[in-house]
C-alpha cells in the first residue's frame, strides 16, 4: 500500500500561488514518491513521470481555487491520487485508442499500404502523432458532425457497429463506409507527420 505523507497546511497554502511558488520543488519532493508507487501498483503500464507531469500542471492550475476544508472537501491526499488516477486513466485511453486505430489500419483493405513506416522503437511518437491527426480530424469543419460523431463511437469509443447504425439511423454498410473514410484520412495524416522517418 502507497504511503502518502500528512498532509501541510502551511505547503498548501504556498503554493496556491500557482506556478510562480518556489515551494512546487517542495511539493515535489514530498509527494512524488506517493504518486510514484500508487501507479506501480494500480497502473504499471504507464508512463509515471508524464502521468505526474501531468498532475502537476493540472494542481497549478487549481490550486489558486483549492481551499483546504477536509470536513466539507475532504482530505487533500484523496484529491490529490483522484488526479493522478484520472491522469493514468487517460493516459490507458489514449494508448488502447491508438493501439486499436492501428489494428482498424492494418485491417481495412489498402491500409497496410498507406500506413506510415516509422522506427519500431518510436512508439511515443507514433502515439503522438496519432493523437495529433486524431484532434485535427475531428475538428475539421470540412467532415460534417455526424460523420464525426459516427466514427467517433464506432472507433474511439469502442461501440458495435450495429448500434452505432441504428443509433444514428443508418445503414451498417454506411458506419463500415464512414469509418474507412475516416481512417483514410488518419492514415493520410500521420503519413505525412512521420515521412521524415521513412
């Protein structure tokens, strides 16, 4: 079981300042090894460090806001590990949704031909990448709502296609059509952000 130290009043309220507090080091230093160990053993899979980067960035952005009331807000340590729980839970996330759009690639026909050769070392950058055409594409103007919404809940979300179609009042043939289409351009896309590793 992870131990997380008591918590300091006195270090909560230093560091309220947000970034600009010199006591972040403090803070670091007090709680990192507690956030450290409750992801050895509840998320070993991950990456600790960008998953504590992470709720470091998200602490000095709240922290201004926090009051330390245990009685009505409960205690601080329990606030603090449901930060990095929910930082590690998007973090597994992120890495099934591209472990699964790679799979959806390779399967689709013409796929393997299209599909981005980088170093097999470079998963993170794969990852990366994948993540940044995944954003661009779902934000594109240009790809009505519903077609992002379909490829949404059939490809990110996991959904069976079958409910997806008659979720949207479609045909199956037009969820199968849709997600190719989408992926096409994913693939189209991190084509591109990785050809200088072809």
């Amino acid at each position: 079981m992870t131990s997380i130290p008591p918590t300091s009043v006195s270090l909560l309220k230093a560091i309220s300042d947000g970034t600009a507090s010199a006591r972040w080091t403090d803070f670091y230093q007090r709680y990192e090894p507690a956030m450290r160990g409750f992801l050895r053993e509840r998320f070993p899979s991950v990456e600790a460090d960008d998953v504590i980067q992470e709720t470091l960035l998200s602490l000095m952005k709240a922290m201004p806001d926090y009051h330390y009331t245990p009685d009505r807000n409960g205690h601080f340590r329990n606030w603090l590990m449901g930060i990095v729980k929910h930082k590690a839970l998007d973090a597994v996330r992120r890495a099934t949704t591209f472990s699964s759009l790679k799979e959806n690639m390779a399967k689709l026909d013409g796929m393997n031909a299209a599909a981005p050769t980088v170093p097999a070392d470079d998963d993170s950058w794969k990852q990366a990448a994948m993540e940044a055409a995944i954003e661009q594409v779902m934000s594109d103007a240009s790809i009505t709502a519903r077609t992002r919404e379909v490829f949404r809940h059939v490809t990110l979300m996991h959904e069976q296609p079958e409910d997806v179609a008659r979720q949207f009042g479609i045909s199956r043939n037009n969820v199968d059509q849709i997600k190719k289409r989408m992926i096409d351009k994913l693939s189209a896309l991190v084509a591109a952000m990785t050809a200088g590793y072809r």
